[in-house]
C-alpha cells in the first residue's frame, strides 16, 4: 500500500556549532494545530530574538491559503521588546481572531494598549486600557474582552471598570454582554482598595454563554462570598430563579442547595439538590429535570461525611439533553462504581413510556 505524506507547512532555522540559535528563524505558536496557525518569523542572535519579528496567521485550509502578516514588533541588543508591538491573544485562533496593541518600553508594556477583534476582513470590536510608564502594571480605566470568547458565538463579554497602580480591580466593575449588535450589563461587581470583593455583587457562570446565561447575586465579605446567594437562569426574556444556598462565615457552602449543572442550558436543564457541609456535599443528593414545564426527580445517590460516593445511585449520561436522555443505575463503593451498572434510555417524543434498559456493564473494585 503507497502511503503519501504531505507536508502543509515547515519552520525551524539553524543552530551554531555551540547549539545557539542563530540567523533567521520561524517559530511556532505554543499548542499550533490545523486552527491555530500562527508563527512569528525573525533572527535570533545566540538564542537570543533580535530586530524585527513579524506574526503570521493561515485561516485554516491547505496550499491555497497563505500566511498573513496580522502582527509584530522589535526586540533590542539585548532581546527586551520596544516600540510599537501588535500581539496575538492567549487564546488567538480562526474563531478568536484577538489582538493587542500598543507600545513596549524595556521589554514592559507603557501608556495605551488596544485590544481589536477581527471578524472576516472587517474590525468588529475594540477595548482599551493604560498601562503604568513606570512598572508596567494595569492601570485607570479597563475595558476588557472576556478570555473566552469565541468568535462563533455570536456573543462578547467584556469587563469595564478602575484598576489601581498595583494592576488590581477597585471600585465597581459591570459586566457587560453583547449578542445582535447590542450591548446590554448583566453583572456588576465591587472591589475594596486591596483589589478584594465587597457587598452586593452579580457574578456570571463560568461557563456563560448566549445559551446558558447562568448568574449569581449574593454578597462577599472582604473577598469571601457570605450569607444566602441565588441562581438564576435567563430564560428568553425572564430571569427565572433556580437555585439557592448559603455560604457561612468561612466562605464554605454550608446547608441545603439547589445547584445548576455546570453545563446548564435550555437543552440540559439540570439541577441538584443536597446538603453541604463545611464546603462538602454530605447525605442524600437528588438530581432534577426539566423537559416542559415542572422539575422531575431523575436521579440520586448519596456521599460520606467525606464527600465519597457510596450505595445505590443513579446518575446522567455526560452528554445527558432533551434529545438523549440516558441514565446509569448501579452501585458505589468507596467513590468507585461496583460490580453490574445498568444503562436506561428515554425517548423525548414518548415520555410517558419512561425510561426502558438499553445494555448493562460491570466493574471491578
């Protein structure tokens, strides 16, 4: 059998007889994949980048596509960047297409930095904030581009609000999201002058998204969250509260809870009610679900005072939705399922027959 091996794109450079880098060079992206395609092209000098580096960025594709120049800037004689720099994000690729600008001095950003998003050939969003001339640090007014945004969502978040010149977040700070051209505050936050939390705050999940617009109000004290804190899920038009509970005077949850799965959304509208104590989840727990209009008990199972699963549980698929509804039904032992589990699957369009067994699997302790 002939195998052919193709190469999409080569890099690399020379090294000198004492195993420095030397001479010009093209270097990877750290994480580089079919998404990711950056370089950043250069000399080095004893290992050490000198001049002008130039960033390069391939939309995904094969011999067609070229690389496109989207950044760069200089390092000195001594590899310290100055000047003008345009840098990649940390999470840059083809659906987060975000850069940085602005200037170095002695290898430390100074004054105004931007930070552009780039949809298609057109710039679709910008945010800004000031760098200290002295240290570097963040500093005055910050707008920035949630970490995880994705340009296939349809959606940003951004964070707006006062750094003090030690770079950490003072005073208030709003949470702002925009889906169909509009931006719209969904949260807001404030920081003592130590840069930790304080009062009444609207934090989002760390898992929001336009189809799972999870938040929670609550209060901290001196950066610990304290007292009862709600859930709520937006739904449509509404926020509609679906979960609550308490944190003590240690930040540790502490009582019963309603929770929401990590991944809730409209398609996987889970929730999980139980106890906790001192921060772990004790007793019986009790995992609920919502296909039309009311919550319906699905599964449970039950941990130790150390928060092992142990006995009789049942529990959801990973991918558990409205249109793959299947569950597990078995034992655990010391936090590890035991000897036969049985696999359940419903159907969404016959709910009314419930669940019927699909397949079984056994494990060894």
């Amino acid at each position: 059998m002939d195998v052919k091996i193709y190469i999409f794109f080569s890099g690399g450079g020379s090294y000198n007889q004492e195993g420095f880098k030397y001479g010009q060079w093209i270097d990877l992206i750290d994480n580089f994949y079919r998404l990711r395609q950056v370089t950043f092209n250069g000399e080095y000098q004893k290992s050490q980048k000198v001049g002008r580096w130039d960033t390069y960025f391939r939309i995904e594709g094969l011999f067609q596509n070229q690389f496109q120049l989207i950044g760069g800037g200089s390092y000195d004689e001594t590899g310290m960047k100055n000047g003008k720099w345009i840098e990649p994000s940390n999470n840059f690729y083809k659906y987060s297409q975000v850069t940085h600008e602005g200037e170095y001095q002695n290898g430390k950003k100074i004054n105004q930095w931007v930070t552009r998003y780039k949809q298609s050939d057109q710039l679709d969003f910008t945010c800004c904030g000031q760098y200290d001339a002295v240290d570097g640090m963040k500093t005055g007014l910050w707008v920035e581009l949630s970490d995880e945004f994705r340009q296939y969502q349809n959606y940003i978040i951004t964070n707006k609000g006062q750094l003090n010149c030690n770079g950490k977040k003072i005073g208030r700070w709003e949470i702002n999201f925009k889906e169909l051209n509009q931006f719209e505050k969904i949260g807001v936050c404030y920081y003592n002058e130590k840069g930790l939390k304080i009062g009444l705050q609207t934090e989002i999940s760390e898992s929001f998204f336009n189809l799972s617009q999870v938040f929670y109000k609550g209060e901290y004290h001196y950066g610990h969250k304290t007292g009862k804190w709600e859930i709520f899920w937006k739904n449509k038009l509404k926020n509609e509260q679906l979960g609550c509970g308490l944190y003590g005077e240690n930040g540790l949850k502490q009582g019963n809870w309603i929770e929401l799965a990590n991944d809730f959304n409209k398609d996987k509208q889970v929730t999980y009610y139980g106890e906790y104590r001192y921060g772990q989840k004790v007793g019986l727990w009790v995992t609920y679900f919502r296909f039309s209009e009311e919550f319906e008990e699905i599964g449970c199972g039950c941990y130790d005072d150390e928060e092992i699963q142990n006995g009789f549980w049942i529990e959801l698929a990973e991918d558990f939705s409205c249109s793959k509804q299947i569950i597990y039904q078995g034992e655990y032992k010391n936090g590890r399922k035991f000897e036969k589990w049985q696999e359940f699957k419903r159907d969404k369009w016959k709910i009314d027959q419930g669940f019927q067994k699909i397949g079984e699997m056994y494990y060894q302790n």
